[in-house]
C-alpha cells in the first residue's frame, strides 16, 4: 500500500510504529523544536531573504476548537472586534438576530451552532493572524480534522463549569493526531458554579497533559472582575464599553498568596517538562520572568505543556491577554516540522521548506460552493503562489491557471496579488478534491492526506420531484465538500443512500439541499451502519471447476480464516495473508485470490452489511495450465471466504456511542434509568454544584428518539452529546432478530 495512502489510517492509532510513522510523514514531525529549520533539502539552492524570515515570524496560524457551547464562535468574535477586523459585536444567539460573523450560513444563525469551519485573518500588533472556527458537534468532526492538519497551533476553549467534556477529548486527540501545540483558555469565568482549579485538574487528568495556569481571576461567577498576571505579578481589568481598554493594576492583597501558590505550581510543572527550569528548581534558584516566558514557548510547541488562560468572552474579559499569549507561545511556520512525498523518489519523505524562495507545494484542505462557482481553501505549505501563475494538480497532472486569488474574511473576501509560504488562502475556478495536493510543476511531491473517520449513520433519501437534476448535483457537491458525507445507490432496493456521522449532519445536508438547491426531499428510517465479523478460525479448501467446451476455469485455494485481535482493528479491518510455498498458485493468481477475499467482504450473508476483522491465511492451492486463469482464483477465493466465514460463529456487531448526559442533578435518576433502559452501559457519573454529567456508552440502535425523552424527563433541561466508540458484539437475541428481518427483506424481493 502507498505510504500516502497508509500514513493517515496508521495516524489514528496509538501504537508506536503509527508514532514513528508519522514522526516521518507528511501529517506533521513529532519534532516540535524551534528555531529555523536548516536548508538542507535538495532543491534548497539560495538562502531566504531577511524579510520572507520577518514575515514568517510575525505568522501565526490558529484554529479555535472546543466541545459543543464552550464559547469558540464568542470568543472568534471578539478576537476579529480587538483586532479591527469587525467593527461591531454580534452574539450566536443575539436578539439583534445578525448572528456572529464566523456563522454566516442561515442555518448556523437559525440553530446557534457552528456547521462549517470558517477562516479569517486578523493583525494583533506586528503579527498577522490566520484565525479558523471550528465547529464543536462531534457529527461536523471532519471541520475540526482538516483544520488541524494546516494548522501550526490551536486554542482549546473550555467552559469553567463543565470543563472537559466528551467532543473535548475527541478534539484533543485530534490535535495529537497532527502534533498541534495548544494554549487552553477557560471561558464563561462568569457563569455561577466556575471553576477553573478543577477544570485545570481535568486537563492533567483527562487529557493526560501537564498544565498550568498562567492567571489568576479576581472575584469568580457575577462578581469576576479580571485576572491576575501570575508572570508580571499584575492584575489585568478590561474597561470601556466593551472592554477595550487594558488596564493594569497592583495585585489586590486578599489574593498576593493565591497568586504566590499559583507561581509556584507553574515553576513546578514546567521543571517536569523543560531542562532549563529543571535545573533551576533542582538548584533552588528563582528563575525570571523572561525565562518562565521562554521555557512556556518551549514546553508548548515541544506540546509537553499547555498554558491556561480564562476569562468571559461574552463580558468582554480576558481576550487581549489571550491573543498576547497566541503571539507569545504558539509557532510559527518555521517553527513546525511538516514533511512531503517524494513521487519520483518511491515516496521518500523530504522535509518542506518554509520560505517564499522555494518551490511552491500547497495543500487543499476544504471546498466550498459559492455564489462564483468552487472555492479552495489553500494552505501554502512551500514557495509562493501568485495571481497569473500556473499550478501543477499533483494527483491528476493538469495544469491549471490562477486567476483570482483572495484572503477569506468569513464569507467576505478580499483579493490579493501572491501570498508566501505559512499563509492560508482561497482559489476560484480549480477543479480538485479536499486533501488535494498542488505544486508549480518543478517538483513531484504530494502531502500526505487527512484522516477520515467512518459513518456511523445511513438514511434512505428520495426527492419528492424525481425529474429534478438539482438532486444529483448537490449529492456530488456534498460529496466533494465533505468526505464524511457518502452517498451510494442501495443495489437491491434502488434506493439513494446518504451516510454521515450523525442525524444531526444528515438533517443538515437534507435541509441545505431543500435551501440552496430548492429540492425537497422525504428521508427513510436511519439505517445504522451494522458489521460482521468472525469469532473463530474457520479451515477452508474450495476448488472451483467451471467445463462448457473449450478452455474452462479451474482454481483450488486452500487455508483458513481467523478473527483479527480487537487492538488492531482500528488500522487493520481486514488483513488478507499469502502462505503459499512451492508454486502451488502461481504468484500472477495471488492479486486475484485477495481480490476474491475482499469482494466477499462487502456483504455478509446474516443481516447484508460490510464484514469487518477477519484474516484470510491462503495456504495452499492447485493450478491448471490451460483452465486456470485471474477470475477462477478470484471466484474461488470467493466462494470458500463465504463458506469459511459461515462456519466461523459469525456475530453482528453494532456501533456503540460514548453518550454524556448534563442534567440538574435532581433528574439524575430519570437520566440513569432512561440510560439503563437503552441498554447502556454507565461508565461516570460526576456531580458538579448543582448539576450532574452521566457517561456511558450505549448502541446507536438504541439511541433514536432520546433526545425527545430527555427534555421531557427533565423538563427540558437536559442535554446530551454522543460520538462513536467502536463496534461490538449485540445481544444473541437482538441478532436473531436482525437476521429474520433481513431474510425477511429478501423474500419480499423475490
């Protein structure tokens, strides 16, 4: 398999050789060292001049991600108004209904979430800022993946009462995924029951990372006022009518040893994490306010370290400190490890080179239709790209033409001549996919691509207009858009199948299509993505003889399949394995055999889903000169995988979704019991002032309606979020059921 093609699949795991994979891929270096990177690469032939370092390091690319109501659209907001950028504030939910400026589709102004990441650009003093807002629903997650992948730092927003929570830990592990450096901010420092000692704790804790707070808040819940600089011994209040103006104060005296203990902790934690503070602490000297500063940038980009920052974006507090902390902590362009594909070198992994003075290499990361026709996000990894220029579209080999190019402002634009390397940008008029990668054609290299997560979900769709030809258009540009969107034609019921992450994502696309492509369209049951899979090794020896005058087809495999361990399952669903010793199949037929192994997999026999952890061991087999040939080993391979898998104690296996309900903690017990009845399976209960979070995991199956349950079990004050988990066996009786119905299926069809 192509090392491009592996390098993402390898990147969701945990093991070492997916670390050591992708220390050496295109995702991004596990280096994390700062200082310039040395030009060493082969086409490295001038050094950059004095002002593309300048520019490079007044560059910082940021994404803004948290778990769904942390605050992430708020904070956006205020982060474009200090900088200029926007001249007036609009909340998500605001009664001016305007909406926020990041959330410029109706459907995010009508439901008050964020659907689709939105870019930006921003100045904060001399730097300049390239600002993406991710979405928090863990349905919209392939936002937050292919944000990340071009980013080179990130703000992880918490909410000072709930702190960690379940799209949190998903996110995080996306930041792991593509060695994204992390400041932590925690919002809503106003909302009663804040705080941010515990929710520090839960970073240490859950997210297994060493952190530190770098403030301290005056006064907490109606009464916060500011914060406390724990480096500069200053307290920090925002005045003016939306908190404009910086205003720096003595430490007031009731909080000098909170704020003494709080310096200590930090000294503490960053002598675990960096040499330098290390040894100080170990000499017991105290180490300065500029080396505190510098050991912090050190920990955060080598992400052995995140700083905590809090305040209230929607009181206008704490945001002007964060931006300073951004500048301050997270890396420039040059400060990240990235790394491309050599095509014509077999896929040798070379190092980019962040300067203008390069060839160029851009990464594709997102498509959006607009009123102009197709819009690519772009992120310039090397080189430049100017307006007039030719660009090489590595996967298909065309040359396109840059006609327009423009910097994003949410959905507003702005045009521009060329932008260097470290930048983000948008082109019109190229026809590409997400992930694609382009270069000015003196170079054949390709970034590695993003990591993609499976469906969890299928919906039957058929639009009320057969005739329509706006159907089929939209379906495509979905598709294109976003890779976690498929759709496929059910081959026995004809029916249009769309699948995604969620209900939540399904309804959205069926709403958009109803908005902006005027096709109204009736939606089946939600069909959930069922798997098979074998539980014990199965022996088999098929011999395949097909005689009809002249050449026939013959063809006899022989071995046996086995169930892969539940550890590798993520990277390996499927493994197929050639043992064949002596020539008794010809190596030409071994392709055919595996081919034959998987054509088998894509339906299994109980209930007609994908078959799923099973290894195919081929041991040995018998050829003819004259009959056998690739399609007699392919339908052999076939027909003995389906007769093996029979006989190997199949069982369905279900998707099952990490569910985490908040509810006032006096309906804790309805949330229990109405978890329990769903088969669920309570992992944590965790009780905070007055309200308490449940986490269990419960299957999909069972999870349809329960948000109308909840609000009426709670009087509507419930609410719940759930991501996928894994796969896992159901119930014998609910299989039993699940095979009648699908035989039932069947027989209604003939």
């Amino acid at each position: 398999m192509a090392l491009s093609m592996l390098l993402p699949r390898l990147a969701g795991s945990g093991t070492g050789f997916a670390r050591a994979a992708i220390a050496t891929s295109g995702l991004r270096g596990a280096a994390g060292r700062t200082g310039i990177l040395g030009l060493t690469r082969r086409w490295a032939s001038s050094a950059p001049t004095p002002e593309d370092i300048d520019r490079l390091k007044h560059l910082r690319n940021i994404g803004i991600s948290a778990h769904i109501d942390s605050g992430k659209t708020t904070v956006t907001e205020r982060i474009l108004y200090y900088t200029g950028r926007i001249k007036e504030i609009h909340e998500v939910r605001g009664k001016d209904n305007v909406g926020a400026t990041m959330d410029w589709m109706d459907l995010e102004r009508e439901k008050g979430i964020t659907i689709q990441s939105a870019a930006t650009y921003a100045q904060w003093g001399d730097t300049n800022l390239n600002i993406i807002d991710t979405p928090g629903h863990v349905d919209f997650t392939i936002e937050v993946e292919r944000a990340l992948r071009v980013l080179d730092g990130a703000v992880l927003v918490l909410c000072s009462v709930s702190g960690v929570q379940s799209q949190t830990i998903t996110v995080d592990r996306q930041m792991r995924r593509y060695n994204v450096p992390r400041i932590s901010f925690i919002n809503k420092m106003d909302r009663a029951g804040a705080n941010p000692s515990r929710i520090i704790e839960q970073i240490r804790t859950k997210l297994k990372l060493p952190a530190a707070a770098l403030q301290v808040p005056i006064g907490s819940e109606d009464a916060f006022e500011g914060v406390v600089d724990v480096l500069s011994q200053k307290a920090v209040y925002n005045k003016g009518a939306r908190g404009e103006d910086i205003v720096y104060g003595e430490v007031p005296a009731h909080l000098a040893e909170v704020v003494q203990e709080a310096r200590e902790e930090l000294i503490a934690t960053l002598a675990e994490v960096d040499d330098e503070i290390g040894e100080l602490f170990i000499e017991e000297k105290t180490p300065t306010e500029d080396q505190l500063r510098d050991a912090i940038r050190r920990a955060t980009i080598a992400r052995k370290f995140t700083p905590v920052l809090m305040g209230s974006a929607i009181k206008d507090k704490g945001i002007q400190s964060l931006l300073d902390a951004v500048i301050r902590y997270l890396p420039t362009p040059t400060e990240v490890r990235n790394t491309m594909l050599d095509i014509d070198n077999n896929e040798q992994v070379l190092d980019v080179v962040p300067y203008s003075n390069q060839p160029f290499v851009g990464l594709a990361f997102k498509l959006e239709e607009g009123k102009y026709g197709q819009l690519t996000y772009i992120r310039v990894y090397q080189g430049r790209l100017e307006k007039g220029q030719f660009a090489y579209h590595v996967k298909t080999g065309k040359k396109v033409k840059i006609s327009r190019l423009v910097r994003m402002h949410s959905n507003s634009m702005e045009d521009v001549d060329s932008v260097g390397a470290g930048e983000i940008c948008a082109l019109f008029g190229i026809d590409c996919a997400s992930g694609d990668t382009f270069t000015d054609g003196t170079i054949n290299c390709s970034m590695s691509t993003m990591f993609v997560p499976d469906s969890v979900i299928s919906l039957s769709l058929t639009p009320k207009d057969k005739n329509s030809p706006n159907f089929s258009k939209a379906l495509n540009r979905f598709q294109r858009e976003d890779p976690t969107f498929r759709v496929h034609v059910d081959s026995e019921s004809k029916q249009t199948i769309i699948s995604g992450m969620g209900e939540l994502h399904l309804d959205i696309y069926v709403e958009r299509m109803r908005r902006e492509y005027g096709v109204d369209c009736t939606t089946g049951k939600p069909q959930v993505a069922f798997r098979e899979t074998a539980t014990r090794r199965s022996p088999f020896s098929y011999t395949h003889k097909k005689q009809s005058g002249g050449a026939g087809q013959f063809a006899r495999v022989a071995g046996y399949i086995e169930p892969i361990e539940e550890d590798q399952l993520a990277e390996l669903p499927h493994e197929f394995v050639n043992n064949v010793v002596g020539g008794n199949i010809p190596t030409n037929y071994i392709p055919a055999c595996e081919k034959g192994f998987t054509d088998g997999l894509h339906e299994g026999f109980m209930v007609g889903h994908p078959i799923v952890g099973v290894r195919m061991v081929l041991q040995d087999g018998a050829a003819h000169s004259v009959d056998s040939s690739e399609l007699a080993f392919r339908l052999a391979a076939f027909h003995a995988f389906r007769e093996s898998f029979k006989a190997s104690n199949p069982r369905v296996l279900d998707p099952v979704m990490t569910v985490e309900v908040s509810a006032p903690i006096e309906f804790q017990g309805s949330v229990l019991g109405s978890l329990n009845k769903r088969k669920g399976l309570i992992i944590d209960t965790e009780t905070q002032e007055d309200y308490c979070v449940v986490v269990s995991e419960v299957p999909l199956n069972n999870m349809f309606g329960y948000s109308t349950e909840l609000r009426s079990a709670t009087q509507g004050k419930g609410e719940f979020s759930m991501e996928y988990k894994k796969h896992a066996p159901v119930l014998p009786n609910i299989q039993e059921e699940l095979i009648k119905e699908h035989q039932k299926k069947l027989a209604e069809k003939k």
